[in-house]
C-alpha cells in the first residue's frame, strides 16, 4: 500500500506539472490539494507511531498551504493563511531535523558555526532584493518565513550523516529553491514557466523529506 501511495504521488505530481505545461489551472486546482493526502498515506503505512504523529502535523500543514494558495488570487487572506501554514510545517522540520542532529538534539554551539554564514548571506540577500517589492504588511510574515526556510536547510545539513542524510539534505535544497522561485514570481517578476519549475522543485522536495525521514526510522 505505501508504494501504491508513491506511486500515485507520482502520477498527480506529473499531472500538476502538465497542468503548467498546457495550462489548465482546473487541472492544477484538482491535482495539487492530492499532494499531500498521497504522502500522508505513504507516512501512515511506512512509519513507528512516534515519528508517525510528527510526521502527519507536518503534512496535514503542508497540505492547509497547498490549499489555501491555491486561492490567493481570491483575496490575500489566503496567502498569508498559506504562508503561516507553511510556517508551522517547516517548524516542524527543524525540530525533527534538530533532533537527529550529530549532538543527538538541538545544540546551540553548532547553530553559530561557520557553515550557517552562506544560507544566511542567501536569505537576507535574497529578502533584500525583494524588500522593495513586498507590501508592507507582509514585511514581518515573508521575513520570519524566509528565516525558518534557511533554519531547516541549515538544521538538515546539521543531522548526523546515516543512510537518509542526503535525501533530507537534497530535499531541503530543493525546497529553497521552490520557494525562491514562489517569491520571485510573486513579488518581482511571474516569468514563463515559472509555475513547472515551483512545482517541479517543490514535489520531489516534499517527497525526499518524507523518505528521508521514514528511512532513517524503519533503519531504527
């Protein structure tokens, strides 16, 4: 059942991605609330109850942020609904990730050592850069968005090296960079394709993470 479930993750991620390639948004719109629900399943059959738990609060807010930005045409209520769902669920990452750590939990010597420098140069460089652009409203949201994106990319490169640190690690990448992609679309410039690279960064972000986590809990 768990890999009927990834399978058919598979399949809806590339029926979203074709949606932006033919643009058909009620395609889009049928497709991306399934995301989630796929990984969900996957998480149920795969998983320890412990993490199991952890790992659907995770989702359950990644799946609320799917939807609700899936209207934020409709009015901005619903991006910044989006934005502080998926908030909660990147705060749900970093506890993990900074539970798995090489210290065995959250260390604050290893938070400011030298490899944090670039991903912060990265994330107030690139707020920077859209400061300009971004309604002043939303100043304080996307800010404390940006800063818990760069913690759990930080706090995944931070984990100890094991059979699933790469997954998690590549994963988290990924999703830097989907997000990136989400914000220089919204608030600078909503480039050609820009719809096929977020989704196509974002679906095997989520999809590494969640495999990364549930290996390393079936190897324990």
């Amino acid at each position: 059942m768990a890999r009927i479930a990834l399978l058919i993750y598979s399949l809806i991620g590339a029926l979203n991605i074709l949606s932006a390639v033919i643009e058909q948004p009620l395609l889009r719109t049928l497709t991306k609330p399934l995301l989630m629900p796929m990984l969900l399943l996957y998480v149920f059959f795969q998983t320890h109850i412990v993490i199991r738990n952890k790992l659907i609060f995770i989702l359950v807010f990644a799946w609320l942020g799917d939807v609700f930005l899936l209207f934020q045409g409709n009015s901005p209520l619903y991006f910044q609904l989006g934005l502080a769902s998926f908030l909660i669920m990147q705060i749900g990452y970093i506890r993990l990730f900074s539970s798995q750590s090489s210290e065995g939990n959250f260390n604050l010597r290893q938070w400011f050592s030298w490899p944090i420098i670039p991903i912060l140069i990265y994330v107030f460089g690139f707020l920077a850069f859209l400061l300009p652009r971004i309604p002043a409203a939303l100043y304080i949201p996307v800010g404390l968005y940006a800063v818990a994106l760069g913690s759990m990319l930080y706090a995944a490169y931070l984990r100890k090296m094991d059979s699933s640190y790469y997954f998690i690690l590549i994963g988290a990448i990924f999703f830097i960079i989907s997000d990136s992609l989400l914000a220089l679309a919204k608030f600078y410039y909503s480039f050609p394709g820009n719809s096929i690279m977020i989704m196509g960064t974002y679906i095997p972000a989520q999809l590494l993470l969640i495999l990364g986590l549930c290996k390393l809990q079936l190897k324990n």
